[in-house]
C-alpha cells in the first residue's frame, strides 16, 4: 500500500464533500416540488370538475352508497372549526408554504422530502381556494366533495395534508432528520 499515493490536490478519503452532495439535494428537492405540484394540480383540477358538474345536482353515489361526491364548502378549518377565522386560516396556510420552501435546500431524506411536498401541494390547493373563491380573497371557503358519510367531507389537498403529516411522524419515529441524518438515542 505504500505505493499508493493521492495526487496533488486529490481527497485522501471516499467521504463525499459538499460540492459532491448538491446534486442528491437538488433531486430530493426537485421530489419536493414534483410532488407539491401533481397534489395541487390534481385537487385544483377535481375541484373545478366537481364545482362544475355537481355543484346544486343531486350527490353521485359510489361504493354502494358508502361514497357520496357532493359540493360542500368550508370556510372553517377540518371539521368547519373554526368557520369565522377564515382570514388566520389563510395566514396560516401562507406561512406553511413559506416554510416548506425556506427549509427545501436543507433536505436530506427522500422521506421529508415526500412529506413536506404533499404538504406544500396540500397547503397550497386549499390557500387556492381560500384566495380566489367567494366570498373574497383570504376569505374564500374550501370545497369539499369526498363524502364517507362517517367522517367531515374533504378533498385532495385535505387528503395530501393527513398523508404528509403521517409520513412525518414516520420519519421522525424512525428517527430520520430532514437532513437525512439518524437522531442518536443517548438512552441506549
């Protein structure tokens, strides 16, 4: 091994450095934004068909019942919480996306970076709402259209948001940071 010698200038380990990790990052935050952008545009898009078809028509039954589609809006927050407080709902809203994308240099992990993309698609699909629809801008009601009949009514930005979140507890049980490192149990 003796032999063996790094040229001038040549790194004497395998790590890899800063400049050899961007493009890693740079995928898991293009991953981020893909993902945001497929969960906005399909709820924006299924809004707009449901708005258009079904809005003031009798539900459609699916499922044998179980699954209505019918227009419904919310000016509230999950479960109409909240209805008159439909203006710190879209501050809210700003401010999530605002973060998401603050932190989306720094991921790591392909798993935050899924999360925080449906997130991010799902925060933003709902501020759509919130800014362009009636009653007025930052005071807009979401629509609603996916029915159980045994839960609130939701939609896809509502269902990208609950997975998102899900995936983060995930992340985070199994210890993952959002920088793809492992959080070190001191206990053990």
């Amino acid at each position: 091994m003796r032999g063996v010698q790094a040229a001038r200038g040549a790194p004497l380990s395998a790590d890899p450095g800063p400049e050899q990790e961007a493009p890693p990052r740079r995928r898991r935050v293009g991953l981020l934004l893909s993902t945001a952008a497929v969960a906005l545009v399909l709820d924006v898009v299924t809004k707009v068909l449901v708005v258009a078809r079904l809005e003031g028509e009798r539900p459609v039954e699916l499922l044998g019942g179980q699954l209505l589609l019918r227009v419904s809006r919310n000016p509230g927050a999950a479960f109409s919480f909240a209805e008159g407080a439909t203006l710190v709902f879209t501050a809210v809203a700003v401010v999530v996306v605002v973060v998401i994308l603050r932190v989306a240099p720094r991921l790591g992990s392909t798993g935050w970076a899924l999360s925080l993309g449906l997130l991010l698609g799902g925060a933003s699909g709902n501020l759509v709402d919130r800014l362009l629809r009636s009653p007025g801008p930052g005071r807009g009601a979401v629509v609603d259209f996916i029915d159980f009949q045994v839960w609130p009514s939701f939609n896809v930005a509502d269902s990208a948001i609950v997975t998102g979140a899900a995936v983060a507890v995930l992340m985070s049980l199994r210890g993952v940071e959002m920088d793809g490192t492992r959080r070190r149990d001191d206990d053990a």
